[in-house]
C-alpha cells in the first residue's frame, strides 16, 4: 500500500502537534520549590518567636550611622534578670581610644539593653549609666528569616539629644546564639 503526499503530511502534522502538546503540558506542570523557599516555608511565623529565641550575639548596622557614633555595633541578648519573659543585654560600640565613660552625647562605649519580644516586635531600652534611657529599638523580625533578622529604628533618648532627634534605621543579624 502506498501513501499520497496528502496523508503523510497530515500524519506528519498531527506528530509534531502531538510532540509539542506533550512539551507545553510539561511547561505547565507544577514547580518543585527551590531551596530559598523551602527555608522560608520551614520557619515558623515571626509571632510564634519566643524572648530565649532572640538569645545571642547580634551585629548591628546603622544606616545611616547617629549622629557622633558608629554604623556598626554588637549587641548580646539574654535573658532578663527579674522578668523571665523579657531580655536584657548591652549594646558595644567602638568609640575611640581617648573616649570614657560616658561617652559622645551621653553615650558609653558599653550600655545596658532591657526589653521584650511580642507577636514578632522588639522594644529595648538602652541605658549608658544605669539610670537613664539614653536610646530606645524598635524593631520587627523579618519573616522568613527563622529569627536571624531583625530591621527598625533607634533613637537617641539622651540628655544631650536633640527634641527632634531622628529615628535611625538599624539591621540586626545574629551571629550566635540559640
């Protein structure tokens, strides 16, 4: 039996046809999650964190830095003395070799951190003499982060601060800790 033209080039129509309907199915099928969203999808919501969570070192970048100190400091977090479910710490910050206590406006080279992580909010009270409120954090976890970031604002709360000191954005990002 011999075929005309007409008939292999409908059967060769309908194969390619056939082929590419294959390849656009594939296109469509659903995608495996790459490895950034399964990590996402692992952490928990940054309200279910815990104060012992936040635990830890922490670097922290000031963008841009307050006016008379660093960009960068380290902040160590633990847990709060009196209140179980608070935390409390210090904030370190290289000031200069000639520089005592207190420091530039106010401010030590080492100042005591007091405060509490709610629904995924950090407040801290900073305070270079122990008395005084000299700065206030105010920050929230980043989602899907698994509690390693932490983004907001500083203040400078010190008496030589001016009323209308501005708010500093910060990053927080653990280098050790729970």
């Amino acid at each position: 039996m011999t075929t005309s033209p007409s008939l292999k080039f409908a059967l060769l129509f309908i194969a390619v046809s056939a082929l590419s309907m294959r390849a656009y199915g594939q296109n469509d099928a659903p995608k495996q999650p790459g490895p950034a969203s399964l990590a996402a999808a692992a952490c928990p919501p940054v309200q279910q964190f815990k104060p012992a969570q936040i635990h830890g070192t922490w670097r922290v970048r000031f963008t841009p830095a307050p006016a008379g100190l660093p960009a960068d400091a380290t902040l160590q977090l633990q847990r709060h003395a009196e209140f179980s479910e608070s935390v409390a710490g210090f904030v370190s910050r290289e000031l200069g070799p000639t520089t005592v206590k207190p420091a530039q406006g106010g401010h030590a080279a080492r100042a005591q951190l007091a405060g509490d992580l709610e629904d995924g909010y950090l407040t801290l009270d900073e305070s270079s003499n122990g008395i005084s409120i000299t700065g206030a954090w105010n920050g929230k976890m980043v989602e899907g982060s698994c509690g390693k970031t932490i983004t907001g604002t500083w203040k400078d709360m010190s008496s030589s601060a001016p009323p209308d000191a501005p708010e500093v954005p910060f990053t927080l990002e653990r280098l050790s800790g729970w």
